[in-house]
C-alpha cells in the first residue's frame, strides 16, 4: 500500500537552484591578463606614450595580440601593435604607423 505524508516546506517543489561553477584556473589568468591590459591602454593618452608589452615563455604571441587587439576595440581606442625583441611595443595608432601593405584605395 501507498504511504502519504503530509510535509511542512514547501519549497522542496522549487527548481533547483543552479550551482555556480568556479572559474579555471586559466580563464582567472586570462582574465587578470586583460584586466591590465585595459589599465595599460587607459595609460595610453597621448602618441608619444609608447609600452612595451614582454612574454613569457607560455605565452603565445599570437594570442597576447589578439587580447590586446580585442580590449582596445572594447575600450574604443585603435592601438598600433608592433613585434619587438620578445614581446610587443604598443601605442596610439596614427596616419604614420598605420599599415600601407595591399592595394591602393581608389581615389575620388
């Protein structure tokens, strides 16, 4: 025979509540990454205000660059990102460092 029990709390017929996961310990480092990055690019005021961005050994080039591309896009700020000795010199993008490689625009 079925047993029907009375309870008292409700709140057992709640959803769940869903756990928060805690963060890698590589996305913490990503994320702390970038978080300097924004410090360094709000440092970054005038043309003459030129940073050297170093590597470590895990370090990827090609992702540090894009970090440092995708925080100054949030940030608004285009940055001109040039390989030196072992890492990056960064600064304000201007008509002078901005890339001439592929074809010419059109003129009007």
């Amino acid at each position: 025979m079925t047993k029907i029990t009375e309870l008292h709390d409700p709140s057992i017929l709640d959803a769940p509540k869903p756990k928060g996961r805690e963060l890698s310990p590589k996305t913490l480092e990503r994320l702390r990454q970038e978080e300097e990055f924004r410090k360094l690019i709000a440092r970054i005021t005038d043309e003459e205000k030129v940073f050297l961005v170093s590597l470590e050994p895990a370090d990827k080039p090609l992702t540090v660059r894009k970090r440092l591309q995708r925080v100054a896009a949030e940030s608004g700020t285009e940055l001109a990102i040039r390989a030196h000795a072992d890492g990056f010199a960064i600064g304000l993008m201007t008509p002078e460092r901005r890339s001439r490689r592929g074809r010419p625009r059109k003129a009007r």
